[in-house]
C-alpha cells in the first residue's frame, strides 16, 4: 500500500507540474568563470510556483484534517481493534464457503514411516 501511494503521489505530482508548465534545468553546476556565476540561471513559469506552494501546502494540510475527520469519525478502540481481530482470525480459519471442500490443517510431518505403521523387512 505505501509503494502504490507513493507511486500515486509522484505521478501526482510530475502531472501538477508539467501542467504548470515546468521546464527541467539545463544549466550545469560547472561554472569555468566567476563572472558567470548568475547568468541563465533557469527560470519558471509563475504558474509552476504556485504548483509548488499547493504540493508542499494546503494540498498536504487538506489531507491532514481529512486524516483527522476519519479518525475522528472512526475510532478503533481496545473492543473494535478485537472484534475485528477475532472476524479475522474466524475468517482465516473457516471452511470455504462453496465448493464442499474442507479446510486442511497441515501438520509437521516425519519423512520415515509413523508409528502405527510397520516396517516390513
């Protein structure tokens, strides 16, 4: 779930941003002479300034109080945190529900024969 949120986020982004109109550098950081040091520097558009002040702004602190309502709105709790381990667990452990096959229960198993078992020679 994190990489895919990431990945969202990202693509998020890089898509807000070349819709501001955002040009990738194409100044270097060798500079031969001082009295270089400034000149073409890489500018943006204002559009992609604004981009960024609402990805690391209001965009992210919208997420937060959402974050907070839901949290707010749905609680888990000692009691809901156990009910919802034991439906879990019941639903881990029960039989398919179609199909007429049982679940299996797999065991340690010994690679010679058991005990119930004779060798014959």
């Amino acid at each position: 779930a994190l990489k895919l949120s990431l990945t969202v986020a990202v693509f998020i982004n890089n898509v807000l941003l070349k819709a501001g109109g955002y040009e990738a550098p194409q100044s270097t950081c060798r500079i031969s002479d001082e009295r270089e040091y400034g000149a073409g520097v890489d500018e943006q558009p204002e559009a992609v300034l604004y981009v960024i002040r609402a990805l690391v702004g209001p965009i992210p602190a919208c997420f937060v109080v959402l974050a907070m309502f839901f949290a707010w709105r749905f609680p888990i709790t000692p009691e809901i945190h156990s009910q919802r381990m034991n439906r879990a667990q019941e639903k881990y452990l029960s039989p398919p529900a179609s199909g007429g096959q049982q679940a299996k229960t797999v065991g340690l198993q010994t690679c010679g024969p058991s005990q119930e078992e004779e060798v014959e020679e």
